[in-house]
C-alpha cells in the first residue's frame, strides 16, 4: 500500500442509479430488471419479479443521510434525491476527506433487496450488472474506495461464477451475502461446502450483511409490527443465527483460512454470544457441534464484527473481543448512518482505551478483515 490508512470505513453504502441494469445488464434480462414505482401513498417503492418491496419509510429515504441528526424525511422523497456521494463516487471523496476517512467498503442499497430475486438467472444478472457497476464506480479513487460484491446466492454454482468474475476480472477482494436463509438453506448446510471451499481458494472475503423489509425470511417480524422493533430483531438477530452457523455449524474450522465478517447488527451481543457457544462446547451434554476447536477461538481466528458509532460497550469489550476483530462504519448515505462525525464518535468512545486499541479499531481491523496488509 502507498497510502496510508489511519481511517477506515468499514461499511459504506453506494446509492445504485435505477439505470444501472438497464445499462449494464444482459439485454435477455433488462424487461424483468428492477424498477422503482410510487403508491398510492406517493412513497416509491422497488420491484423486482411483482414483488413490491421496502419499508414503511419508502426507497427514497435510503439516501437521506442527516436524518439521526434531525434533518426531516419526507417520506414521499424521490430515490434519486438521495445524498449525491452515493450516486457519485467524486462527490463521495470530498464527503470522506471531511471526516478524515482514508478509505470506504462499499455495499449496496437496492442490492440488499437482491435476495428476493427468485428466478437464479435473473438474480446472477442482477449481480453482474451490479457489480460491473459497482467496479466503474470505485474506478476514479482505486486507493480509497472498495467496492464489495453482489453474489446471486439462490444458486450455489452461479454465486461461485459470480465470485470468481468478481475476484478475478473486476479485482474485488470480497463479497457480501445475506445471513437470511436462501431457499431454506442456513450457510453452514452441506449444499454450500463448495461455495466456502472456492471463497477460502480465492482469499474472498465475505461479509454478513442484513436489509430491511426485503422480501426474505426474517427472524422475528411474526411477533412485532413496528419498524424500529422490526430493525432492532432482523439486523441483530439475523446476525446472531448466521454467526452460529458459521461457528458452531463448522465453516470456520473447516476452512482455516476463511475471512467472514458480521456487519450493520450492533457488536454488543458477540461477547455473550461467544461465551453460550463456549459454554455449550464445553459440556458434553450439549456438544453436538462436532467441533475440535472452542467457538471463541474460531472467531479470533476467522471473523471481525462491525460496532456501531454509539455503542457504549465498545471500550470494555475491545479487549475481551480482540481490538483488531473490530470494525466500525459509517452507513453512509442511509438515514440511520452517522454523518457527518462518525469517526469522532468511535473515538468518543475509545477515549479512556491506549492509542494501539485506538488505532486498530479505527483502521487496522479492518485493513486485516479486507485484505489490505
């Protein structure tokens, strides 16, 4: 690396242009491409198949960052009104330089709604026009902004086509995948042992990613109506069950190398988490893991977790998760994101901890999770 990283955002969002599978999709697959259309409410809403998606706030408040801080959202804004950085990767960099903010892993928005694709086909041509995009995006700014990839996971073969067109042509170094079952199917199934192996060959990373109101199964929507009740379950919850897939379903410790990162739920729960994973490893009674290696050992070998900005845990459990297994993000452009300040606010919360742990929480955890070395 010829620049250096003293801050990093670990997960930043892109604001995909409606237009983008129009322009770089399979022309066989443009009529069924994903298109916005507005209510009877005036709220935009995405469809994809004739499945009319997103929250009760519209898609048009994915790009109304300020919203935490007090700017009102109407909840009738237009989708493409949404903060300019997220469309414009030359308006994202003066937005970075005034946090600080040396480098930013991009995720998508209406991408996080691709796992409702039911069609494999459309869903991989989804994914490569997403990502094709995605790559000209990051093109200007290749030392400070990494895009991460989209893969069709509704058919293992094409999400390993997928990851490899991403690793290989475009030079991603990651991937990012709902923790919501696809097809019924929780990741540690055997039907996906393939798809970790490749991940592991390739050194792709992948990261653990949730949406909201996206038309896929979701843990705990049965029990509550409210959107914040709603946001609080799926994001932290989903994240939970597909940590213990991945660790004590055994895809860490069969694949040693793998790097898996667990983003946008909150970091707090992972210290419990681990603990009742440990717990039950280590009574005989309950160990039906098949495991060789203790649960939180998997974890400081093989996976990173994201904290949010305001998360008064983070200080204390820095040293007990491992300061270099944390990350923390932005959630730019979105109305829950934190900008501008983010970075000063991890720093709030880090302001009693020494500069090493300061320094690895705000950048070098994620230069690891990444791949930067």
């Amino acid at each position: 690396m010829s620049r250096a990283y003293n801050v990093v955002d670990a997960d930043g969002h892109i604001l995909e242009p409606i237009s983008l599978w129009q322009d770089y999709m399979d022309p066989a697959f443009r009529d069924r491409a994903p298109r916005l259309m507005r209510d009877a409410d005036g709220k935009e809403r995405l469809v994809i198949e004739e499945q009319i998606l997103g929250s009760k706030k519209g898609m048009g408040a994915l790009g109304a960052v300020g919203a935490r801080q007090g700017t009102v959202v109407d909840d009738t804004m237009e989708y493409a009104q949404g903060r300019k950085g997220g469309f414009d990767p030359h308006a994202r960099i003066p937005d970075m330089d005034q946090d600080g903010i040396d480098a930013a892993f991009l995720y998508p928005s209406i991408g996080l709604f691709a796992g409702a694709v039911h069609d494999p086909a459309l869903a991989a041509a989804v994914a490569r026009a997403y990502n094709r995009w995605l790559a000209d995006y990051c093109k200007p700014y290749p030392d400070r902004l990494f895009g991460v990839a989209m893969l069709p996971m509704q058919d293992v073969d094409l999400a390993i086509e997928e990851m490899k067109f991403a690793r290989k042509v475009l030079g991603m170094k990651g991937a990012f995948v709902r923790p919501n079952p696809y097809n019924g199917m929780m990741i540690d199934h055997p039907h996906y042992e393939k798809f970790w192996s490749v991940a592991e060959d390739l050194d792709m990373l992948i990261g653990f990613h949730e949406g909201a109101g996206s038309g896929m199964p979701q843990v705990g929507i049965d029990r509550f109506e409210g959107r914040g009740a709603r946001h609080i379950i799926t994001h932290t919850m989903e994240m939970m069950l597909v940590a213990l897939a991945v660790i004590w379903g055994g895809v860490c410790e069969r694949h040693p190398k793998v790097r898996i990162g667990f983003l946008e739920c909150g970091g707090g729960w992972i210290a419990p988490w681990l603990d009742r994973m440990n717990r039950h490893f280590d009574d005989i009674g309950f160990n039906d893991s098949g495991l060789k290696t203790r649960p939180s050992e998997l974890f400081a070998r093989n996976c990173w977790i994201a904290f949010e900005p305001v998360e008064g845990c983070l200080g204390p459990l820095a040293e007990y998760v491992g300061a270099d297994k944390i990350l923390w993000a932005t959630d730019y452009p979105h109305p829950d994101g934190f900008f501008p300040g983010a970075p000063d606010m991890v720093r709030g919360l880090l302001k009693d901890a020494s500069p090493e742990t300061v320094r690895k929480i705000m950048a070098q955890g994620a230069l690891n999770f990444y791949g930067m070395h």
